[in-house]
C-alpha cells in the first residue's frame, strides 16, 4: 500500500508503507468547539479538522454558524470526530478542545470545555464597532480587563507564525492547528496533507510554516511555561514578523488583556493595504467617519489622508476580505505581548 506525504509545500508524493498504519490516531475520539468572528477562516480551519481525521479513518460531523460573518458577525463551528459519531452538536461541557481565533468570541464558548480540556485561544482582539461607544476618547464594551481562566492556552498567534504572518496576516491562525495537532495525535504528513488540500494554493507555504511553528511553540509552550500557574499571554522568546516593531499592534487588537483602548492612542496609526486581497468593493471608504480612504484608478483601497485616521477599526472590521491593516507604533510599550 502507499501513503501520501509532503515532500515539499504543496507537493504531494506516495511512499510505500501500511497505510493505516501511519495513519493511526492516538486519539480516536473527540469534540472541538472552534468561535471568532468573519474573516478570521474559522470555516476553513474547521475544514482542515475535519478532513484530517476522515484521512485517518475516523467518522466527521460538523456543523458551522455564521451569519453576518462578512462583515465581523460571529462565527463558530462545531467538530465531532470517532469511529462512528452520531449527533453533529455538542452540549456544555462536552469539549476536549476549543479553538478561540478571537480572544472574546473563545472565552464566550469556555462553558463547551470539559473538565481538564485544553482552549487555545489567539490573544487577538477585533473589537466590533457597535462596543466602541466613544471612538475618539477609547471607552467601549468589551472585556478587555479579563485574566485568563483555567485551561485557556493563550497564544500570540502573530509572533508565533513569524514571517508567514508577516507575509499573509489572516494565516496566522493555523498556529492554533498546530497546536491543537500535537494533542490530538494525527500524524503529521495527515494534517500537512490536509492544509495543502484545503487553503489555495499560493497560501500552502505559508499555511504550513506557521502549523509547524505552532506545533513546536505549544510543545515547548507544555514543557516550560504550562506547567506553571498563570501561564503568561508571552509568545515565550518568539520574534514578531519582521517590520512589525515590539510595540505595535492591530487596531481592534494584537496584545494581551491588561493593554487599554486608550494606550493604542498613543502613536500614529499606519494603514496597510493588502492590494491582491481588494476587491473594490468601497465598503471601506463609504464607512470611514474621518474620509482617510479613497478607491484610486484601479479601484483598489488606497488612504489618501492618512493623517486624519484615528485607528477606530471600523474600515478593518468591516472588510469582508481582511485586505487592510491598521497597527499602531507606541514606543511606550514596547515589548508587550511579544517577548
């Protein structure tokens, strides 16, 4: 019999071996609970979940709710893998894992976990713009006073996927597959192999060093910090992406809870556009309270008066494509949340 591998990002090839074998799970049953908002690829990571453990000869039920998902809606998707499951939804407490791609939206579904079950949740914050009650002065409603409850493994996703976040921010949140790879026990080359069949093509690189970055972050991650009461939200050593400085972050969120909506006032904000991912749609431009935007020749999002942006978010929260950017440089914080 054969076993497919990769041999190089996005290269498929047959090796030969006892298929069942290599591809035998250490744990043959499970549930997870992935939450986040729209655009964060929730569906997709589901996707990959559940195409992993079908290459492993389990059965797969999933289910997904996402309605306004595109325009920042919450989004979660419910995961049950076995030798033969029967009910797609899960009931409080019935989780091994969860997977929170966004701080808040993760801590809402913590009832899901059971007893000594594992959250990886992304320190990352997207403030929805109906909690900014004052855009100007800072004052909204969300929780961003929270400490970090037990069983909640919090991961700077940003810093941790390194250069391929760097190169296509959205991907970053394949690092919490990598972690969560390393606790449910497929092989590797299954979920590798899974990656490259789901996320397309020009991604797969990128895809895949941010999974292999998160699966040896949270292997460390187990033998160090977790075993220490009041895990730190530290990305333990890892570097941010190059050209991010220490003390920047996104609008909307980057860094761990004890960071203030006020603090993020405290630098100029920068724009950043991700050309290839716009598509015109003027969503951008038509929300923006300050009129920063504007769609130039080719009709791709340009900020025309960068000067005026006071880095509410409401331009990135509301992208449907995640094609723009604000970070906030504050050299009074520098460090935080990344060293």
């Amino acid at each position: 019999m054969t076993v497919k591998t990769i041999d190089q990002p996005g290269k498929l090839v047959e090796q030969a071996g006892d298929s069942k074998e290599a591809n035998e799970p250490a744990v043959s049953q499970g549930n997870l609970v992935l939450a986040g908002v729209g655009g964060q690829g929730i569906i997709m990571a589901s996707n990959i979940i559940s195409l992993a453990c079908l290459e492993s000869g389990l059965d797969v039920k999933k289910s997904e709710v996402h309605g306004m998902s595109q325009r920042g809606g919450t989004v979660v998707s419910h995961v049950r893998f076995g030798h033969e499951v029967h009910s797609v939804m899960l009931e409080p407490k019935q989780a091994e894992w969860i997977i929170g791609l966004e701080w808040e939206e993760g801590l809402r579904f913590l009832e899901y976990l059971k007893p000594g079950g594992v959250a990886f949740m992304s320190t990352e914050r997207r403030i929805p713009p109906t909690a900014f009650a004052d855009r100007l002065g800072g004052k909204i409603d969300y929780a961003l006073g929270a400490g970090v409850p037990r069983g909640v493994v919090p991961v700077d996703t940003y810093a941790v996927a390194g250069e391929a976040a760097a190169e296509r921010p959205v991907i970053a949140q394949t690092v919490l597959l990598g972690a969560l790879s390393v606790d449910m026990g497929l092989s590797q080359e299954t979920w590798r192999e899974a990656i490259a069949a789901t996320v397309p093509p020009k991604a797969v690189q990128a895809n895949l060093i941010a999974f292999e970055n998160g699966r040896a972050w949270y292997e460390r991650w187990k033998k160090t910090t977790g075993s220490k009461p009041g895990s730190s939200i530290k990305a333990n050593d890892i570097q941010r992406p190059e050209g991010v400085s220490p003390g920047a972050f996104r609008a909307g969120g980057f860094n761990g809870p004890d960071v203030s909506v006020k603090d993020w006032r405290g630098g100029m904000p920068r724009i950043e556009v991700l050309r290839d991912w716009c598509k015109g749609c003027n969503i951008c431009v038509i929300v923006c309270p300050e009129r920063v935007l504007s769609l130039d020749r080719f009709d791709i999002v340009v900020a025309s008066e960068p000067d005026r942006c006071t880095a509410c978010g409401l331009c990135a929260r509301l992208c449907p494509d995640m094609a723009i950017e604000i970070w906030v440089d504050t050299p009074a914080h520098a460090g935080t949340g990344g060293e």
